[in-house]
C-alpha cells in the first residue's frame, strides 16, 4: 500500500469512527465501505473492518455506560446466543465474488437504514426471551461472515421493535457491536492466522475518532444529519462493490 493511499484510509477511518460513534455504532461498515473504494483486498477487509470496531466499541460502551443509558437486562439475552453465532461466521471466507456481492448488499441496506429511519413507537417494551435469542443468534451469524459488529441491524431493530428508546439503543449497540466483533475477530483469526500490516496506524485514528464521536453522541448531539451523510457514503461503495 502506497503512503498516500494510507493516508487516505486513515482519515477516512477516523471521520467514520467519529461519526458512527455518535449513534453507538463503531463503525465495520464504514470502515468496509472506505476500503472498498481504495480497493483494499477483500481478504483484508474484515479481519481490520472487526479489529477497528472492537476498538472503537469499547469506547462507546464506555461513554454511553457513564451518560447513564445502558440496559444489561436488555443486552444480555441478545448477546447470549450471538457471540457464539458470530465466532461461526467469522471462520467462513466466501468466494471473492460473493463476498463483494453480500457486502454491497449489507452496505446498501445499511444507506437505506440511515436515510429512511424506522419510526420508533410510543410504547417501549422489553422483548420476550425468545425473540432477544433468535435475533441475536441470527445477527450475531452475519455480524461474523461479513465482518461487521451488528449494529447496522441491532439498533434498527431495536428501535422499529419498541424495545428500546434512541439512547439506550445506541448505549446496548455499542456493548453488542464489541462482543459480536470479539468473537467474529477470533473465528477469522483462527482461520486465517493473520492481520493485515497496516492495521496500527488505522487503530490509532479511530481510538481518537471513536472518543470524540461518542462522547458528544452520547451527551450533546442529534444524530439525523450525520446518518444521512454516512448513507451516501454507504451507497456508493455499496454500489461499487456490486457492479465491480
């Protein structure tokens, strides 16, 4: 890799730790979609995109749990069944061309989530066990095969669901996006039995990156405007990653 093309990526990675940790998230997909468009091998796409969130994750488990806003009574069963389900996923590699194509959909769905919000219902409720086990169990598989943390789905579900208001989602996100990242981390790295080289520097801007984002997210900022610029982003990697 050139220095300027790591240039780029490790301002890009910082701008997407910064944003993404403002709503909980720690950034996989953005991170994917950074790389995608730089033209990073795939190979090395998700064992970083899974390195960078863990870090960035454990900041913004941190921030929001001072702020106040996190469940442990809503986290655990969805974590229960996931961080297992995201080890398994993690140990599979798809042809180059399927995962390019899974990708871009996972990077197009996830625009879509960030410019059509779902509507969060009046009423908050707590999930019955058994849907916080499926659907945990279900995203902690495809956080682990594409090499994100979940969240992209997790928060979305939480709040089209009403199990959750906008903060403690974001605040159970984050926990979540760590432990489903860990583990798909460690299911790749037993596959694999390797990192990519250039990873420190890129742990260094978002470390930096996910403070800032996460501690205004968590106390100071609303998160509409920066969700609709992540969507374009989204969609043009998302779209590059199809048709290339």
């Amino acid at each position: 890799m050139s220095f300027e093309f790591l240039c780029m990526l490790i301002v890009g990675v910082f701008l997407i730790a910064a944003l993404y940790s403002s709503v909980g998230h720690a950034g996989a997909s953005g991170y994917i979609a950074i790389m995608s468009l730089l033209s990073i091998a795939p190979d090395a796409i998700k064992p970083t995109a899974l390195s960078l969130n863990i870090l960035v994750a454990s900041i913004a488990s941190w921030q929001f749990y001072k702020a106040g806003h996190f469940s442990w009574r809503l986290f655990w069963p969805f974590a229960a069944l996931a961080i297992p389900f995201a080890f398994v996923g993690g140990q599979l590699n798809l042809p180059t061309h399927l995962f390019k194509v899974l990708l871009g959909v996972i990077l197009l769905y996830s625009a879509a989530r960030f410019f059509f919000p779902s509507k969060q219902p009046l009423l908050v409720h707590e999930p019955s066990r058994f849907q916080a086990f499926t659907s945990g169990a279900g995203i902690g598989f495809l956080s682990g095969i594409t090499g994100t943390g979940g969240g992209i789905f997790f928060t979305p579900l939480l709040l089209f669901m009403g199990w959750a208001d906008a903060k403690r989602a974001a605040a159970v996100s984050a926990l979540f996006v760590l432990v489903n990242s860990a583990s798909g981390l460690a299911g790749n790295f037993a596959s694999t039995k390797s990192l990519p080289a250039f990873i420190i520097p890129l742990l260094i801007a978002v470390a930096l990156g996910g403070t800032l984002g996460s501690y205004f997210g968590s106390r100071r900022i609303q998160a509409t405007v920066i969700k609709k610029l992540l969507a374009i982003v989204l969609l043009i990697a998302g779209l590059k990653l199809i048709f290339t």
